[in-house]
C-alpha cells in the first residue's frame, strides 16, 4: 500500500511515470487499495511482479528450489489486479523485455493514464541475453488530441451565447498549463463559473472571483446553469441529489468521456469529445478572443455585469469563509475551519498539500484556498490510506526546499499503514507535516445510511 500510494504521489506531482516491484501473487495483493487510487486518480505507475517458477525439474536456471514456489503458483495472476490497469502483460522470454516495457509505459503513460502491470517468472529473469537497445522515442505516449474545428465553434458560441454558463472540471489542472488556460476562459467569457469537484488536483484558483470551490457532485448553480461543460470529471453530478435542468446544454470535454472502467455511467451531453482539455481550453478562448462577432457581445454592458456580480458572489462566499473559521471561545475549542485556516496562515505559499479528509474535504479545500497548480492533490480513488505514501512521494519529488503537508481523517490515518511510512520518512530523510481530522467516528458511512433512510433506529 504504501509503495505504491509513494509511486502514485510522485507520478501526480511530476506527471513522470514511476514503477513498483512486488513479491509474486501475494505482493499483488498487498498493493491492495493503492491499486484503485491509482486507476482512479490517473496516476502512470508501472507494477512488476515475479510469477513462480514454471518448471520443476530444474530444465531451466530458476526452476523451483523452494516450498512457496508450489502455494504461490495461481491460474491467473494478472487477475488480481487487471481490471484496474490500463495494461497488464507477461514477460515471456528476456529478448523483448524492454518492448514490453516500453508498451506498458505506453499505456501508463497515455491519457487517461493509469497503472501497467508487468509480470515475468524467475526462468526468464534468469535468462542470459546480449546488450541490446531501443529508441526511447519511439515509446512515447499518445500525443494530445484537439477538439475538432466545428466543435470549437459550437461550443464557443454556446458559452458566450448562455446566460449562466458552467464549467465542471476535476483533473484538468494534472497539466499545470491547463489552469492558465482555464482562467483566462474563464476572463474572456465574463459570467463563466468554475465548479472544482475535487478529482485530485488543483484545476482552477480558488481566489479567482469565477471559482466556486469545491464540491462533490452537488452545487446549487449545477441545476441552474443554461450551458453546462464537463471538463476531465467523473462525477460531475449526483442525480439523486443536484442535476442540470431539462434543456441544459451540456458538453463532455475528456481523455476518457466514455468511462470505460466504469459499467454505469452516462451524462445528457449532447456531445462528447475524447479530448486533452488543456488544449481545448486554449483553443477555445482563442477563437472567442479572435472572433468578431462574439467579442462583440463579450463587450456589451450586459457581460460586464456578469462580471461584478461574479466578484460579489465571491466576496460573500470569501466572507462565509471566514467566518466559519473562527474558534468557540465558550468551549475553549476549535473546528475544522479554524484549524485549516491557521494552518494555512503560518505555512508557506506555495506548501504542496496531500488531502484525504474524506467526509471533510469541501471545508479543508475552503480554508486552504489553493492557487498554485500542484499546490493541491486530492486521493481521486476511494482506497482509505492513500495521502500516507502519497506525502512521502510528493516529497521526495518537490526536493528538499518544498514544504508538504498531508490532511487525513483519523480513520483514514489507520489504513496508510503509518509505522511503514514513519519508518520510511525517517529513512530516507523526508519530512512531512501530518494533520489528523478527528471526527471522533466513522462519518462516512453514517452519512450513506442517512442519505439513503433519513429516520429510523439506524
């Protein structure tokens, strides 16, 4: 768990794919968690795991020499942990080793990216082969793909041409750019409000008066918006409890708009675009910047009220959140929003933080008001324990002069498996500041019980 939730935070802070060697079946099955936070959070990590030996008489070098090699031989291997990965592989002879490296790199690497998983048994680790190489160029991943011309045009005109346009986003800011290009829509089109929905990075500056925070599927102005784009998101909205009007239009911009590991799931989108969303972000706010007729529009009285009405609804939201940030004198206690507002009052600007509050995310993300990309890396997964390792990883990739700071509930403090990671910070000299939410219960699942039978015993 640990490793890998270490490999997973130095993949999402670098975007530079990293690898994890495991024992066998068993240590599959150890990465545990890890494995869906890394599928879920599009972390490009490469698993390698031995197979058992394949031969019992000693026909090649690496034939069985011990008891474990018979209990930890399984039909399938890859099984554990396949449906996870965007590539699983086996290692059949040590000629082509490298290849198969570098395809399973290929597809960690490719957007959406996610976990490979490489297995070999010990007769061809053994294997004596000659010095061979490749040409790492030809390895790469798959390069960004563009909305096509038409879809810039229809889209563009529909933000600029909607009364309340909103744009609902979760992993755009992975590429740093793409906030900058998100921002600069967001000041082209006045009126265009951000919904951050909390998908594990930072996507749009929180101090930005289009920003409306961050939350998990359900925001008031979802039901209202005329002009919905969903942009890298996988849970834009909860049906059961926030949904977009009848006659919504609704755009899907993503690298995966089909969700293709998830069995259920569809928006009323009357167009989907397999996508990299920073380059349709620039693509469109050149074209609105660079069209006539609607910088025309753009500049007209109407816009500019937009604009100030957006910069008041930002100051009263700002305010709230101030306000909830104060301590209970009469109690001589504090809450969460206190907390996280001293907290970021006496930390570092640009402090890297690994939040995994679970049931208090929106509150945390409030308080912390993150502006810089990569500044803000939330779980993405479901898999309690991951911001332990992750912490570890962002560390050691941010170096020695960044500060990281990891938010995590208490429950979930338990499942990072913490004397693994103490021992490792201690190790390998990576210093960390651990914030543990007390909410002095499971809140998780007392919240789905309630959100599913309201009144009763339960």
């Amino acid at each position: 768990m640990v490793a890998l939730s270490m490999a997973d935070g130095y993949a999402r802070y670098t975007s530079k794919p990293q690898c994890v060697i495991v024992h066998v079946d068993v240590g599959t099955q150890g990465l545990g968690a890890a494995v869906h936070n890394a599928s879920c959070g599009r972390a490009p990590v490469l698993i390698f795991a031995g197979l058992s030996p394949y031969t019992c008489d000693g026909e090649y070098r690496g034939s069985r020499t011990e008891y474990i090699h018979w209990i930890q031989d399984v039909p399938d291997q890859k099984q554990i942990v396949g449906q996870y990965c965007r590539y699983t592989g086996e290692l059949k002879g040590g000629r082509n080793v490298k290849q198969m490296v570098g395809r399973a790199l290929q597809f960690a690497t490719s957007a959406p990216a996610g976990p490979a998983y490489l297995i070999g048994p010990r007769e061809v680790m053994e294997e004596e082969i000659g010095p061979y190489e490749l040409e790492r160029a030809h390895w790469g991943a798959v390069g960004p793909a563009a909305l096509p011309e038409d879809a810039v045009k229809e889209i563009a005109e529909a933000l600029v041409g909607a009364k309340e346009p909103l744009l609902i986003t979760g992993y755009s800011g992975r590429n740093h750019k793409a906030v900058s290009h998100l921002v600069t829509l967001a000041d082209t089109v006045k009126g265009l409000r951000v919904l951050d929905t909390g998908g594990s990075d930072m996507c749009f500056p929180a101090t930005h008066r289009a920003s409306l925070g961050l939350r998990y599927g359900v925001h008031e102005r979802i039901s209202t918006a005329d002009v919905i784009i969903v942009a890298d998101c996988d849970v834009p909205w909860i049906p059961t409890q926030c949904k977009p009007a009848p006659g919504t239009r609704i755009f899907h911009l993503d690298s995966d708009p089909l969700k293709q590991q998830m069995p259920v799931f569809y928006i009323p989108a009357e167009a989907r675009y397999k996508v990299d969303t920073c380059v349709a972000f620039k693509q469109l706010h050149t074209y609105i910047s660079s069209t006539g007729p609607l910088t025309h529009v753009l500049a007209s009285p109407t816009y500019q009220d937009r604009w100030e009405t957006l910069a008041s609804e930002h100051a009263q939201r700002m305010t709230t959140i101030k306000e909830l940030a104060q301590p209970n004198t009469t109690e001589n206690t504090f809450n969460t929003s206190y907390l996280i507002s001293r907290l970021r009052h006496h930390l570092p600007p640009d402090t890297i933080f690994a939040v995994e509050a679970v049931t208090l995310t929106a509150p945390v993300a409030d308080q912390l008001l993150p502006t810089l990309p990569g500044t803000y890396i939330n779980c993405g997964g479901g898999g309690l324990g991951w911001s332990g390792g992750a912490a570890l990883g962002i560390k050691l990739a941010a170096g020695p002069t960044r500060f990281v700071c990891q938010i995590v509930g208490d429950g979930t403090f338990l499942f990072s498996v913490p004397g693994s990671v103490y021992w490792i910070s201690h190790r390998y000299d990576l210093p960390v500041l651990t914030i543990v939410l007390n909410n002095a219960g499971w809140n998780a699942p007392r919240r789905s019980l309630l959100l599913v039978h309201p009144d009763g015993e339960g």
